[in-house]
C-alpha cells in the first residue's frame, strides 16, 4: 500500500484514511489501473466513452472515478450489466476482479 500510495495509484478515501478490509468498489478498481497504467507503466490512457451514452446509472459514478471508469470501459476491462448499469459502488466479486485483471492483462498489457 506504501508504495502505491507515495506513486499516486492508491488515494485512499480522501480524509487521510484507507479501507484495506474493505470490498474493494467497481469504480475503485478501474481509477486503481487506470492511475497504474498511466502513472507507473507510462502507457497511453487517453481511451474514453461518455459515461452517459453508455450506462444509465452513470451519475452513480464518483466523481473521482470518471476518468477511470471511462479508461476501463473504453478499453472493454469494465462491462456493463445486461440492464445497461455498471453498479459502480457495488463490492466485486472474486470472480468479476480475476475477469477484469484478466482483460487488463490481455487488453492493455497485450500478453
């Protein structure tokens, strides 16, 4: 957490305090790779959709998480729902964290 925290990949809840018993949010683990690939891999993360044509609970996305989410849903990481919401405060699953990491891997790391 350290080191993720001082490269500016971690930010913590904004009030000096971190959750690492937490479940980890959608909308967290997208601005996570996102500041990750952008920041420390020095990778091209200019990808965006606009949020608003894409789910329809868009406004329940943070308004620090709109790069990410945006990143990581135009580079195909983050999928909506099949009711068209992307449920972006909801706790991932195991399984829905391995996909997305997996996508990463295949998506933006390309192996």
């Amino acid at each position: 957490m350290l080191w993720c925290t001082e490269n500016g990949i971690f930010e913590g809840y904004g009030n000096g305090k971190f959750g690492p018993m937490d479940a980890v949010t959608r909308e967290q683990l997208a601005a996570v790779l996102y500041r990750y690939t952008e920041k420390y891999l020095d990778m091209d993360a200019s990808s965006r959709v606009v949020l608003k044509d894409v789910y329809r609970d868009y406004e329940k996305i943070s308004r620090w998480a709109e790069d990410g989410m945006s990143w990581a849903s135009a580079t195909g990481l983050m999928e909506g729902y099949p009711d068209g919401t992307v449920r972006p405060r909801n706790g991932e699953k195991r399984s829905e964290i391995a996909a997305m990491f997996h996508r990463y891997c295949v998506n933006i790391l390309d192996v």
